[in-house]
C-alpha cells in the first residue's frame, strides 16, 4: 500500500499548486488524476486575473480574490525560477467596455462599485480608450481602465506548475483517479483507488467538477460543470495589449500574438462539445468589440468544464471528517484564485491555521443548508 504524507485528488492547476506549496514545505505529496494532469478546466480557460464581481452574487468574492492577485506575481516568480518554464504573465490590466446609451451613467456604477470594493477603477472617453487600445470598436460610449488587473497563459502555467512540483519532489499518478474516500469513521485515511488505497495522513480534493464523482464527497461539494465555449484567433494586424471586456465577451491576448474570445456558460453535464450558437455568439461579440477580428484567422475552438458550487463559490477548508480538505467549486475564478488556495491549504495542513479567513467558503455550509431544509 503507498503511503504519503497528502494525497490530492485531482492534478490541474489548483491541484498541482497545492502540492508544490505542501513538497516545499517538506511533505511527501502525491497527486492523483483521471487522466493526464493539467487537461480539464486549468487547459481550458482564458487565464483573466480579475477580482471585480461579474454579478452582485459574486461581492463576498472579492476580498479572497485580491488577497490572491497581491501574491500573484511572486507566485510565478517561484513557479518560473523552479520549473524553468515561462507562465505567460502580463500585467497590463484590464479595459472594460461600455456600449449603452446611458453609457455615462453605468460609467459612473461601476467606478463607484470597484472604488467601494476597494479596487482601482478610471473612467476613460470613448476617445481615450481607443487612444490606449486601437483596436476598439467605434461604437464604443466609454470604458474603465482597471489598471491593476492581468491575465496568465493558463496552459503555460499548469505545464510550469506541474514541472514545479515534480521538481520538489510531488509524485504524479495519471490515469489512477480517485473513486472515493477512504472512511473509517470519523477520519479519512485517504483514497480509494480503482485497485488499491492510497494511506494519507491528509486528503484534499481538488478534482475540479468530477470532485462530486468521488465517493464520499458530494455532501461537502455538490459541484456541478459549467461549460465554457472559447475560440482563439490572431490578427497579424491588429494589436490588443489589455484584456478587453463587454457585457458579451472577453478577449485576452497571449504573448504568442494569439487572441482568446470566450466564453458562454452552459449546464449541459459533462458533454464538452462545441455549438455552432456558441461559436457564432462568440465571434459576433469579438466582433463588435473590435471589428478588426472580422478577419482573423480562427486558430482554435475548445470548450472547457468549470466546477460550479450551488452558491456559485468556491468550496475550500477542512470537513467533519478528520483529515479531509475541499479545493474546489472555483467556478470562473479557479486561474485567479490558484495561489492563495494552495497557500491556505498549505497552511491549514502544517499549521491548522490561515493567515486569511476562508469560513465563508467551508464545505460544512452545504451540510448546514440540508440541515436547515430537513424537516422537523
């Protein structure tokens, strides 16, 4: 039977963090997974780095988010200078864009919504914003620069993530993922594997939306997969340095000169195919952000799965059980929110204390809510 000090369900980019932050602090660390690791939602995403709330639901997010864009940069230094590898981090910011008529007004919202959130928020001119960014369309109102926002090569930070820990010494197990807990008790021992247990002092779940899929664990995450269309074009051009954001869509430009566009949020169960509606909702929203893109090349078509918790929130810190941890439920904040979660999962493991609250993303609030609707 293979012993270790964690085991860690689920090798993408929150996984495979929190191994390297466990190996470094000593611990021996093995990370289990369905497939090859890094090649579910860490692949599929577009790698924006953004605190701001994208609905009133997501407010009580934004403190935990900045604390993980403050150790952001330092992240990947530690990352990069261990793995050898370049993340693909620009910290450019982010330019939001307002098509409305009342244009000067929501203007006037959303400044006033960051700047109470505590986030750095400037109003530009129609004028202004294509001074900065060329390539934005003509029919723009306005827009606000949030100056310190940034965006990551998501797939060159998992790869650079999971050199990382292999070079601290995390041992990689894909294609043995985990089919349940090992419960005895009030403890967990570890994990069920197909053909053998795997004995840890400490168990952490970080399989992303097939977390539920495990056994045992869907009373502390009851996750569920979002699907996210994208496309990736390039326009030799057409130059976009910031994120780009409207109401419709995102583009993130990489620093291969590639521009991602995505993404729609659909709850088709575990099915990852591409719609043409998804595709054409996409395009024409790239589009009337910069019409430029009306002639680039499609390079790429994907569609990724993202954990979706009831709350839409994520779902992190120990269970009732002794020895179990939750990491997952990142909806669309798992590339953001990377760091601090293996931060805080490394602290609570060798310390049983964090250094920043997470009681308000506790699994044990989805026991609390099925105590509350049980009748009397």
């Amino acid at each position: 039977m293979k012993k270790f000090d964690v085991a860690i369900a689920g090798g993408g980019l929150i996984g495979g963090s929190i191994a390297l932050e466990l190996a470094r602090a000593g611990l021996r660390i093995a990370v289990f997974d369905r497939q090859e690791p890094g090649r579910e939602a860490s692949w599929a995403g577009a790698g924006i780095l953004s605190p701001a709330p994208e609905s009133a639901a997501m407010i009580s997010l934004v403190p935990f988010g900045k604390s993980s864009m403050a150790i952001y940069p330092e992240f990947v230094r530690m990352v990069e200078e261990i793995s050898g590898q370049s993340a693909g981090y620009r910290a450019k910011g982010t330019l939001q864009a307002l098509f409305t008529r009342d244009a000067r007004e929501e203007l006037s919202t959303v400044i006033a919504l960051h700047h109470g959130l505590g986030l750095k928020a400037e109003p530009l001119s129609a004028e202004d914003a294509r001074e900065l960014e060329p390539a934005l369309s003509e029919e723009l109102e306005a827009a606000v620069l949030r100056p310190d926002e940034a965006s990551v090569d998501n797939r060159a930070m998992t790869l650079a993530v999971l050199e990382a820990a292999r070079q601290s010494g995390v041992q990689f197990f894909p294609g043995s993922g985990a089919d349940a807990i090992w419960r005895e008790g009030g403890r967990c021992l570890g994990l069920h594997l197909k053909d053998e247990k795997i004995e840890a002092q400490w168990t952490v779940i970080a399989a992303g939306c097939f977390s539920a899929n495990i056994e045992g664990v869907a009373a502390y995450a009851p996750v569920r997969p979002a699907k996210g269309q994208m496309v990736a074009l390039r326009a030799n051009d057409l130059n976009i340095e910031r994120v780009l954001w409207s109401e419709k869509i995102y583009l993130v430009p990489r620093n291969d000169g590639r521009i991602l566009a995505g993404a729609t949020v659909e709850y088709t169960g575990f099915e990852k195919g591409l719609t043409a509606g998804g595709i054409e909702k996409i395009l024409a929203g790239a589009i009337e952000l910069s019409p430029g893109l009306a002639s680039a090349r499609v390079e790429e078509t994907w569609a990724g799965l993202r954990p979706d918790s009831p709350d839409h929130l994520p779902i992190l810190g120990p269970t009732d059980l002794d020895g179990l941890l939750m990491a997952t439920g990142h909806f669309r904040g798992g590339i953001l929110l990377t760091p601090i979660t293996a931060r805080l999962v490394r602290e609570w493991v060798t310390q049983q204390r964090v250094s920043v609250d997470w009681d308000r993303f506790s699994p044990m609030r989805f026991q609390s809510a099925t105590a509350r609707r049980a009748p009397a």
